[in-house]
C-alpha cells in the first residue's frame, strides 16, 4: 500500500496548528501558512486530491518513504493522492511537530515526526522536513523529504540521547553531538546537522544540508562510528550531489580531529582535515585545513562557530 501521506503534508493536520479554529484574516507570514494547514486538513479529511494538489507548487517534489520514487510536480501528486485515498479507505493520523522556521521572508522550513496508522496495519512512523515557498504573495509546498524508522527503536535511541544505557563506552564520548545544530555562514543561509542515534546504538546518523537563501545547494548523511579492530573511530559520507568519502577520527580531550579522504561526482580526488573543538554541550568550534582537490592545495576554511539550535548563542 502507498504512503504518500507524508510527513510533510500529515503535518498540515495537527490541532496545534487550529484543527478546529474558526477561520480568520491572515496577518503575517505564519498566520498564512497556519490558514492554509487549517484548509489542507479539510481537504484531507474530505480526501480530495484535487483540492489537497493545490498546496504545492508547481514544479513541487516528495520522495515515497518506502520506494525512494521521486514524485514531481502538481498533477503527478495529485495522482498520487489519488491512487493513495483510493487503496487506504480510512486513516489515523498522530503528528509530533517539532519546529517551523523562516529562513527568508519567502522561505520556511517545518519539521517534525509523523505517524499514519492504517486499519488492520501496524503503524508507519517518518521524520520529515517540508520546504514552504511564497510563490506570488501565497504561501505553498515545494519539497518534502522523509526517513521511515521503527517506533520502538527511536524510543530507545531517544532515550540513549545523553549516552545511557545500551550505548557502548567509545560512542558515549560522542553522545553529546545527538541533537540538530545550525553554522549560520551568511544572512538567509545556513549549514543545518541533525544527529541521531541509528543501527543499534553502535552509530551516530549526522544528517546535513547546505541552504542558501531559498535554495537547498546541497544535502547529504555521515555516519559515525567505532572501529573495534583499528581502536579508532571512522565515518561514511554521501552527498546529493554524488560525493562520497571515509574518515579516520582522533580525539585529544575535547577536540576532535578526521582525516577525510573523498571522491567528487566527476570523480577528482579530494583530501581534507577537519577539527572539531566542544565548547560546552551546546556549542562547538569547526574548521578545516590541508585541504587538496585534485592534487592542488586549496584554502584552509576558518574557525567557525556551530550552535545547537533553540541554544543562546
């Protein structure tokens, strides 16, 4: 059966965005999208793929939770509510949203994890992330993006956050990364991470992306982990642009060091050492050095300064 219930747009269907409010005149940015949420749930609930279509954008894009299938496009998803509505009869929806932030005046960014729940189904837990563009004065959906985990194992990597039990000695040092953190690096753009126990407790999942204005430039996911074998600590990273690399990590104290060695999408080889200095639980120092594309010596990248979001500055 289909899921196109995504996390993104399920989330339109929370109470705390005025299930049940009466409508009134927008007056701000926020109060725009919480009015669309409050006509997506009716749409919804009335299951109108038509109607539901009309909160995208036009050139909008999700990705199916469980093929991977890109779906692009207003008529094509509106198809797609269309073959969904058709195959689920009815749907309970549980929504825990976690945040919506404006990252210009035309761009917002809304987080969070959803639950649909199927009759005669176990439940299908995601995490999302939508992307809201302001097309022509009116807000509409441009993007979702969603990862599919099991309900009973992210209790437990919650609950291991702060290096508790089930966590093994060598990634207790690293527990204090779990959590999502911002590198503001310009006004309207950013480097967003968020960290999450994965596979057992055995590994850290770093998620990022690269958002420039109103663009998303680049994302990707490291995972990090204890090497047994070698007594050190080693990480994996891909990117949507078709990079990919390995690390080796050293720690002295509260710093820590990786040594990454990488391929690009044309295939140049790169080299680069990053340093990593913990301030205090919320904050941490970064920069990186000896940095060679392709056999040429690049610039190092100053000492910048990475915060844990909703954490004072």
């Amino acid at each position: 059966m289909r899921v196109l219930a995504m996390a993104s747009l399920i989330a339109l269907l929370t109470d705390e965005y005025g299930f049940a409010r009466e409508p009134v005149e927008p007056t701000t940015d926020r109060e725009a999208i919480e009015a669309n949420i409050a006509a997506y749930t009716k749409a919804y609930l009335a299951k109108d793929a038509g109607a539901l279509a009309e909160f995208w954008s036009d050139s909008g894009e999700c990705i199916s939770p469980l093929s991977g299938k890109p779906i692009r496009g207003r008529k094509n998803i509106e198809k797609e509510y269309t073959d969904m509505f058709a195959e689920a009869g009815d749907l309970a929806l549980e929504v825990d949203l976690e945040s919506i932030r404006f990252i210009t005046d035309d761009v917002a960014v809304e987080e969070g994890i959803a639950k649909v729940i199927f009759p005669g189904e176990l439940p299908s837990e995601s995490r999302y992330r939508v992307i809201h563009n302001k097309v022509d004065g009116k807000w509409l959906i441009d993007s979702v993006r969603e990862t599919m985990f099991d309900e009973d194992r992210d209790e437990i990597w919650r609950g291991a956050a702060q290096g508790g039990a089930g966590v093994s000695t060598e990634m207790k040092n690293l527990s204090w990364l779990v959590g999502d953190w911002v590198d503001q690096i310009g006004e309207g753009s950013a480097i967003y991470y968020k960290c999450s126990w994965g596979l057992g407790m055995n590994f850290i999942r770093r998620e990022f992306s690269v958002e420039l204005g109103d663009q998303i430039e680049m994302d990707g996911i490291e995972v990090i982990g204890w090497d047994p074998a070698e007594k050190t600590y080693r990480s994996w990273v891909f990117d949507s642009e078709g990079g990919f690399g390995s690390a080796i990590w050293a720690r002295d104290g509260d710093t820590w060091t990786k040594n990454l060695n990488g391929t690009t999408k044309d295939g140049r080889k790169a080299f680069a050492s990053h340093t990593m200095v913990k301030i205090d639980d919320d904050s941490y120092q970064w920069r990186a050095h000896g940095r060679v594309l392709d056999g040429k010596l690049l610039p190092n990248i100053e000492t910048v300064t990475v915060t844990r979001q909703g954490a004072e500055k």
